[in-house]
C-alpha cells in the first residue's frame, strides 16, 4: 500500500461545503487503496483575521502568544475534516503539529524543523485510519512552547511529514490548477506548467509565487520528495515539481521537448526599501550597517550601494526587506547612526518586486536586455536591479507591479493565446 500526503490550503477547506468536497476527495484516495495523510490550513483568511484582531489588543503581540493563537485556525480545520470523513463511514484522526511529531527551533513566527517524530501518526495509519494533521506549527525543542513556520507554512509541514513518513508523493491541492508562468490573478492567460524543476520553483517561490512555501520546495529537493500541485476544485492534471531530467521538460503527452529558457515570472508586494543616506565613504561602513541589521534578527534581500558623490565623499545604500521587519530594522539602525556618522534614513513600502526566472537564462544571451526592454515599452521606472544566475529582479513602483508582470509575460511569449487560467476560490491575500 503505497502512502500519500495531501494538502489542503486555506481556501479549500473556507466553509462547511468545502470540508465536505474534500472529505470526499480524501476518502475517494484511501478507497483507491492509499494510505492518506492529510495536511490541513485554517479556513479561509482565519489566520490574517486572527492576526488583525491580535494586534487590536496589542499592537507589537508577543510571539509565544501570537503563535498560540494562530495554531488554534488549523486545529479549527482539521478537527471538521476529520468530522466529514468520519460521516463518510471512515475513521479519521486529527492531530496537533505537535502531536504529529513536528519539532522545530523557538523562532516564533518563522520556525524552523528540525525534526519529525511521526509515531502517533504512523500508529494510525496502522490502525486503518486517515491521519489528520494541522499545518503550520510545531512544538519547540528547548522550550517546549507551540510555534508556527511562517505565513503558508503548511505547504512545508506537508512536505516534511511526507518525507519523514517516506510517501511516495506529497499532493498540494490550492485554489488554481497548478504552478502558471505567472500568477493567474493578474495574468489570466498565464500558462500551466506541466512540470518545473526544484531549481526553478525554488527561485519562483523565493521571487514570491506563493503557490509554494519557499522551505517546502527546500524541504523536497533536499529529500528528492516529488510535489503534485493541483486544484481541490477540479481534476486537472497540475504541475509536478522534480529533479530536473537534464535538457529536458517532459510535456503531458510523455514526450521531451526541449527546456524551456523562462519558466515564469514572479511578484512580490510584501517587501520595503530603506535607503541610509549620505554614508560616509570608508571601508567598514557598509559591515558595520548589516551587522546592525542582521543583528536584529532580519534577513534582507536586494542591495544597492551607489557610486559616492565626489563633491560630498558620501554615498547612499538602499536595500529591501520584508515590511514586517520594516520598523525594527529602523529602530537596529538609528542606534549605529552617531557611529557611522551617515545622514538619515528613508523607508519605503510602497514598491513591488519583478522577477523573471528560468533555468535557461544560463545559456541564452539577450534575455536581461529583452526583459527591461518589455518594462521600458511599458512605462515602468526601475528603483534597483539584482539577478542570480537563473533569475533578475526589479524593484518597481507598487503600483507598477501588474502592468510589468503583464508586459514582460507578453515580451517572453508565454501568453497562452486561448488561455483562460481559472481561479476558483480564494480572495488572494
Ligand atoms: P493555499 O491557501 O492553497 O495555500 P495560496 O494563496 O497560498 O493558497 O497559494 C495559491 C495562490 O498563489 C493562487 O491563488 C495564486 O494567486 C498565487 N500564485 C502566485 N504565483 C503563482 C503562480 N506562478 N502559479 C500559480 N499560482 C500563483
Ligand atoms: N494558515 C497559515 C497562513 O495563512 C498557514 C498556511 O495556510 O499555509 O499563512
Ligand atoms: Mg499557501
């Protein structure tokens, strides 16, 4: 008998109707002779409404206790999933993250695992039941207090039981069918991809498609654990994200054909820019910036530092972060600003982020001037520029963000000419 994981994201299991749809999908797996392991999100937008009313008591909540209450929006789903199937005639049982065995490190908020210890979970399967396993938490190690793995966490929690249980698949079902070359609520003739190497999805998810969770799509190529992304609202055959089969990307009728150059591209609205004016020009400066910053506990991602003003001897570093950690990363540097005598400090939300990604790029010359071409025929200024060896990004303009998404999907030719990519649920956020 061969194991499954499932997932099922937040707008798959929003309502009483929908429970009931993928208790029928669940048990329509295990009939078909599979042992199932089910990975469940809150319902709906419950953990943003739980953040909202959280920071309406208490505007910086404490994150042992945040992430206490956040856990509670899953333990909600996976409980009624479990009461579903159970009215199909199957046994089913719900399981904390910490019951199913999911030991992390004590960063709340975006925790890491560090171990998976599935044995009550194993013990029901042996028994003949569907185990029911609440995303996005797990218990700490050293503390013993609950956390959670960061916003879309369950996707990883999904991958890392799968792998800790040795299943064969980990299938994440969402509310599109599968990974699209961009994302279908802005794109609407975004392209299927059939199939995407742990590479690539890697990049796109980094770039914000947050189809997938970064660390799950780590978490996979790690383990070499294939992902089925599909859609819980139809039957479509979705994208499988793999070892990539050198040169090769295998279409839906089985044959090769050649790799494609781009994957997709990608956006992401939920970074800030700071720019550190007027740095003095001496060695050290820029060491002594990201120490504070990083000693704040904030990972950054893009960094500028431009040429210093002959005139002034001064030059201004510009980089982005996650908006979360926007005020905190201000707070790291003002305490250094006396000893790095630098001018002040501007902080902007309002940007987005671009990215084009394919493993082709490698070889394929022209594609970075193609790519701010398709943005300079559509008007759209860039604020900085940062490539990897698969990806280039820009930072524009938040409201810039769909127009380039759009311009350059249509520059790279990736528009499905009768294309009409369905979104079946889900309010986006
Ligand atoms: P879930 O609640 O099922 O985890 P998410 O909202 O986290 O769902 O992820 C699914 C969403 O990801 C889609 O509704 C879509 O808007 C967005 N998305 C962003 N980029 C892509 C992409 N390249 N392909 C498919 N979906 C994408
Ligand atoms: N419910 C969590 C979130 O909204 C985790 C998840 O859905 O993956 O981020
Ligand atoms: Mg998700």
């Amino acid at each position: 008998m061969s194991l499954v994981v499932q997932k099922y994201g937040g707008s798959s299991v929003a309502d009483a109707e929908s429970i009931k749809q993928v208790a029928q999908r669940i048990v329509a797996t295990r009939r078909a002779g599979h042992e199932v392991v089910v990975v469940v999100s809150a319902m709906g937008d419950t953990t943003d409404e739980l953040i909202e009313l959280a920071e309406k008591v208490a505007p910086l909540p404490p994150g042992r206790e945040l992430d206490m209450l956040l856990t509670a929006g899953e333990r909600i789903s996976m409980a009624l999933v479990a009461m579903a199937i159970a009215n199909l005639g199957h046994e089913a049982r719900s399981f904390t993250g910490s019951q199913a065995g999911v030991i992390t490190d004590s960063a709340h908020g975006r925790a890491r695992i560090i171990d998976v210890t599935p044995g009550r979970i194993r013990g029901a399967l042996d028994a003949g039941a569907i185990a029911i396993v609440a995303g996005f938490q797990g218990v700490s190690q050293s503390t013993k207090d609950i956390t959670t793995l960061g916003r879309g966490g369950s996707d990883t929690t999904a991958v890392a039981l799968a792998a800790a249980l040795g299943a064969q698949v980990c299938e994440i079902y969402t509310d599109v069918d599968g990974v699209f070359t961009a994302d279908p609520r802005i794109v609407p003739t975004a392209r299927r991809i059939p199939r995407i190497s742990y590479e690539e999805m890697l990049e796109m998810a980094a770039s914000g498609a947050k189809v997938l969770h970064l660390r799950c799509v780590e978490y996979a190529r790690r383990y070499g654990m294939p992902i089925h992304v599909r859609s819980s609202f139809s039957q479509a055959e979705g994208t499988w994200v793999t070892e990539n089969q050198p040169g090769t990307t295998e279409t839906e009728g089985g044959q090769d054909m050649e790799q494609a150059i781009i994957s997709g591209v990608a956006h992401d609205r939920s970074e800030a820019k700071v720019t550190v004016v007027g740095v003095p020009d001496k060695v050290g400066e820029a060491a002594r910036i990201f120490t504070a910053v990083s000693g704040a506990e904030i990972n950054i991602d893009m960094i500028v530092q431009n040429v210093s003003a002959a005139a002034t001897g001064r030059t201004d570093i510009s980089f982005t972060l996650p908006k979360s950690d926007g005020q905190a990363a201000l707070k790291a540097l003002e305490r250094i600003q006396p000893e790095v005598g630098f001018e002040s400090l501007r902080y902007d939300d309002r940007i987005g982020k671009v990215s084009l990604v394919g493993a082709g790029m490698r070889s394929n010359p022209g594609v970075s001037a193609k790519f701010f071409a398709a943005l300079a025929d559509a008007g759209v200024n860039i604020e900085m520029i940062s490539t990897s060896e698969i990806r280039i990004s820009v930072v524009v303009d938040q409201d810039d963000v769909d127009t380039a998404v759009a311009s350059v999907h249509r520059a790279f030719e990736l528009d499905d000419p009768d294309g009409a990519a369905v979104v079946y649920a889900g309010t986006g956020r």
